[in-house]
C-alpha cells in the first residue's frame, strides 16, 4: 500500500470515530438545554428507583388512565386530554426513556407484562386508587388487557384503539414470515440503532429535514409542537423504541386470555379503507399497495371483532378516517367513546 493509500485510510479511520464521537457529544449537550428550555407539564414520581412522569388534570371518577401506544409519550394525547379536562380527572404518563420519564437500562426486558405492573406501580406511586377507565392505543391495549386480568377490581371499564391481540398471527400465516413477522421489526430496530441521534438533531434543528416538525404539528395542538419535537430527539426515546419492539410479544396474552363479563369495553378500530391504511406501505409486499392494504384490512377487522368479543357489553366502532392513530386524525371519536362510557357507569350506580 503507497503513503497516498494508508493517509487515504488513516483519515477515513479517524472520520469513522470522530463522527460518532461528535454526534454523541452534540446529543448530550443539545438534550441537557433541552431540558432545561422544556420542563415536564405534570409532576416526577420515584417508581422502583426510577423517575416517571405523571400529568393529571381534572376532576371526577372514574379516572380516565391513557396507555400510549409503542415509545409514545402522553403528549400525543393531549387533544383527547384537553376534550376531556376539567369534567374528567385524566391521567397521562411516560414509560420508561419516553418523554421526561428516566430511561431503563439497556438489558432490561421491556415486555408488555412488565410495562402492565410497572403501570399499576406508578398509579399506586401517584396516588390514583381507581376506578380506572383504560384507554390503551396499540402496544398500550395489550398493557391495559394485562391490567385488567390481574386487577379487575380496580378496572370500570376499557377503551382499546387500533390494538393487537394474540391472534395477530392471522396477518402472518395470510402475508407470510418474511413478510410480516420478526423479520420487519429487525430491520426497524436496526434502522433506529444505527442512525446518530445527534446527526437527526441536527439535521432537524437546522431546517435540512423538516420530516419531525410535520409530524409533531399533527400529533399536538400549535403550542406544544416545541415540545413535542425534544421528546422525539431525545436519547431515552430512541432507546425506549428499540427495546420495545425487540420483545414485542403477543405470547403472554395468549396465556392470560380471559373474558371480561359484562366490563363495558370499547373498541375503536383504524379505517378498513386502503388510501387510509397507515401500514398499506410495506416494502416487504411485491404486490400493489391497495392490494396488501385490502387484505391487511380483512385480517385486521378479524382481530378487532375477537377484541370486541372479550366482552358481553361491548362495542366496535370503525373510525373511517382514520389511520392507525385514531387520537389524532379523529380524537371525536376516542372523547365520545370515554364520555358515554363514564355516564353509564355514573348511571348505573344510581
């Protein structure tokens, strides 16, 4: 190798360390002043050595409990939150590296099932004693489905948006392994591992990529578009979306499968239209979008009716202009759901 080759090299080396070094050292900094610059809007309880953060607003009973759905902070809720304050007491709160709650370590495993006692711990924590009204969106609706089997008492009632269930298999055994299983959240987890999360600060505070602040303007009202934007460039949110889908699971549902009586139970299910179908982009489909999209929907319309069956007192709703997230493309029908439902309860104990 000439002395033109080995500098090439040796300049390439060092560019391969210092890059990360740099994006690392400018993520830091960045994240610190951005905590400082935004504070959390509720209050930091300690959970099992652990600060979370925990937002209440409003009076009443029963207490409307929030389950984002995967690495979603409460503050993508805030619209059916603000629909619901003062006449409903509303709680939001951050999993573990989501928002302003404390990260878990890297080898901890973040299955639904922990997620589900770690919730009854931090409502324990905050003082809220129930009854609770759950309303659990995706990822969320498994956590809320775990929570009421291992405590009904405290349970009044649930809403499940877009969730999964244990019969999520049906999309695999209709589109395939490779085409819907492991495989396509492995390249998900090793996309978000191997993007510098200060190189996408960056890029996003100078106006390059301009991708996060369209998706905050959508996920919250104008003046939280800020804030929302430190939650999503945050070091504990890429860490909590990795290791959520790592140990994305559908197996513990499965074995605590139980009928829930005459719970009053909502499910509100995404749009069974393909133009509406936020999953209708799978690069692992040959076929034409719409084609997978018309599938997909079927399949998925299947789940949601097992869901609904759960319960003798229960009701699908099909939100038809909306995609998989239903809390920001019509937050209505979430609100309608949770104030009919605390009504019949109220009405009932007359």
């Amino acid at each position: 190798m000439d002395f033109a080759s080995r500098r090439l090299l040796a300049c390439a080396a060092a560019f391969g360390v210092a890059g990360p070094v740099a994006s690392a050292t400018f993520q830091v900094l960045s994240e610190r002043a951005d905590r400082r610059r935004f504070p959390p809007p509720g209050r930091i309880v300690e959970v099992n050595g652990r600060r979370v953060h925990v937002w209440t607003e409003g009076e009443g009973s029963p207490t409307v409990v929030i389950v984002p759905g995967m690495s979603s902070p409460g503050i993508h809720w805030v619209h059916v939150q603000r629909a619901l304050v003062p006449d409903h007491h509303v709680v939001l709160y951050d999993r573990a590296g989501v928002g302003w709650s404390q990260a878990a370590p890297w080898w901890e495993w973040r299955s639904p099932s922990r997620i589900a006692d770690e919730l009854h711990d931090t409502l324990t924590t905050a003082g809220e004693g129930g009854p609770f009204l759950f309303v659990g969106h995706s990822l969320g609706g498994e956590v809320v489905r775990l929570y009421a089997n291992r405590h009904p008492d405290q349970v009044a009632g649930m809403v499940l948006v877009d969730a999964p269930s244990e019969n999520n298999d049906w999309l695999v055994e209709e589109f395939g392994w490779w085409r819907y299983g492991p495989v396509r959240w492995w390249k998900d987890v090793a996309r978000r591992l191997l993007t510098p999360r200060g190189l996408v600060r960056l890029r996003t505070r100078s106006g390059v990529d301009t991708s996060l602040h369209d998706k905050a303007r959508r996920k919250v009202p104008p003046d939280l578009v800020e804030t929302e934007m430190f939650t999503a460039l945050t070091s504990g949110m890429r860490r909590a979306d990795v290791m959520e889908r790592v140990v994305l699971s559908t197996e513990v549902l499965r074995r605590e499968r139980r009928h829930f009586g005459g719970m009053p139970l909502v499910v509100i299910s995404a749009s069974a239209s393909p133009s509406s179908d936020s999953y209708a982009c799978n690069p692992c489909w040959d076929a034409t979008v719409s084609e997978f999209a018309r599938r997909r929907a079927q399949v998925w319309a299947r789940i949601q009716a097992d869901l609904a069956s759960l319960s003798y007192s229960s009701k699908l709703i099909v939100a038809e202009r909306a995609g998989h997230n239903v809390q920001w493309d019509e937050p209505e029908l979430i609100v309608d759901a949770v104030t009919d439902m605390c009504a019949a309860l109220a009405a009932d104990q007359e």
